[in-house]
C-alpha cells in the first residue's frame, strides 16, 4: 500500500440498509397507483368498476380458499406472491380488456417495458425475485404459474356473471367469446372451468349474454 495515500473508507453498513429501504419504499408507493387503474368489469354487486389492486385482491383470498382445486400440487406461498405482483405492470401499461383484440396486439412489448422499470425500483436481489415471478407468471412455466393464471381467468368470469353480465354487453362480449377466452382455466383448475360453463350456461338462460354464433354458449 503507498503510505502516501489515505486508508480507503470502509462501506457504511447504516447508509447502504438506508438506501435499501428507500428502494423499497419507492416501490410500494410506486405500487399503490394500481388501486387508480380501472378494469372493464365490475364488482359482484354491480355498482362500480374494480381496480387492479381490488382484482389482486381477489386472486390471493381465492387462492387461499380454492387451493385444492388446483390441478397439481401447487406452493401456496408461491402463489400467492405471484398473484399480488402479476399486475404490477398496469401501473405503466394499463389493464388490457381480455376480449380487445386491438389492444391485446401490443400487451406484451408494453407490459414487458413496465416489468423492466417497476421492478428495477427495486434493490437487485428484490428486483431479481420478483420479476422471475412475474415472468413466471407471463409463461405459464409451473403448476403454481397454471393455477394463478386459471384464478386470473376465473375472477375477471365470476364477477362479470354476479354483477348480471353487464360489462358483457357494454362491450358486445358473447358467451362464445367467453368459452373461447376463459377454456385454458382447466389447465390449472379443471374444476373452475367446469363451474364457469355451469354458470356461463345459466347467463345465456337467464339472457345475461348474447350465446353468439354457436348454441348453448358454453356447453
């Protein structure tokens, strides 16, 4: 060592847990603007929209109850961290209504510009994690991956069906739109999908939804 020059400084341990935290902040706040993201459908009881964040939400209590209808044996933990981070990226790209098929075009290059800034908010290790999930999440890639995306589907059919189908026909959705988009529930939740065609049945019955081309909707 050159005795000429002064001894290096060591890291502050208290400084670097300082700026650790203040990534960590940032995020979250950065994450609360999901409760002003508005989706196309409504609550169970009809009288506003829901949010992103409310459609989170969702997704974690019905992981929690519905576990077991899982289609393989699924990492409860896991899935919850997933659902709750999946829409991180509607606080940059926006919710795409599943059944706009113009917007669905560019979903995937906006939503993946939005992963790359939201969660390098992040501390590296943090950032690392939670964007493994999310791209988990995107590909489908693990059973607990196929489930959450099943309860993706399923929440976003369940409230429509409660609320009367009414986001439904305010955007001209048919029951065979709804088979079409929502079938690949069965491959995380069989049992889900065959409650979504009991109760997309019974919408087309009751003449909540336009069957559509096809007879019978989602039979």
């Amino acid at each position: 060592m050159d005795p000429s020059r002064p001894p290096p400084v060591p890291d502050d341990p208290a400084a670097g847990a300082t700026d650790r935290l203040a990534a960590q902040v940032g995020f979250v706040l950065e994450a609360d603007r999901l409760k002003s993201v508005l989706r196309r459908g409504h609550l169970a009881d009809g009288s506003r929209l829901e949010n992103s964040a409310e459609h989170s939400w969702t997704l974690a209590l019905m992981a929690i109850v519905l576990a077991e209808h899982a289609a393989e044996p699924v990492d409860l933990a896991t899935v919850l961290r997933m659902v709750v981070v999946h829409d991180i990226v509607e606080v940059d790209a926006g919710d795409t209504y599943v059944y706009d098929d113009a917007a669905n075009s560019d979903r995937a290059e906006r939503e993946e510009r939005a992963a790359d800034r939201i969660f390098g908010l992040l501390p590296p290790d943090q950032a690392a994690e939670l964007r493994a999930l999310w791209d988990e999440f995107e590909h489908g890639s693990s059973p607990e991956a196929r489930f959450a995306r099943s309860l993706d589907r399923f929440a976003g059919f369940l409230l429509n069906h409660a609320s009367g189908g009414r986001s439904w026909r305010d955007n001209g959705v048919t029951a065979d739109m709804i088979h079409a988009r929502n079938e690949r529930i069965g491959d995380g939740a069989p049992a889900l999908w065959d409650e979504v065609r009991r109760r997309l049945a019974d919408a087309v019955a009751e003449g909540l939804v336009d069957p559509g081309p096809r007879d019978g909707g989602g039979s």
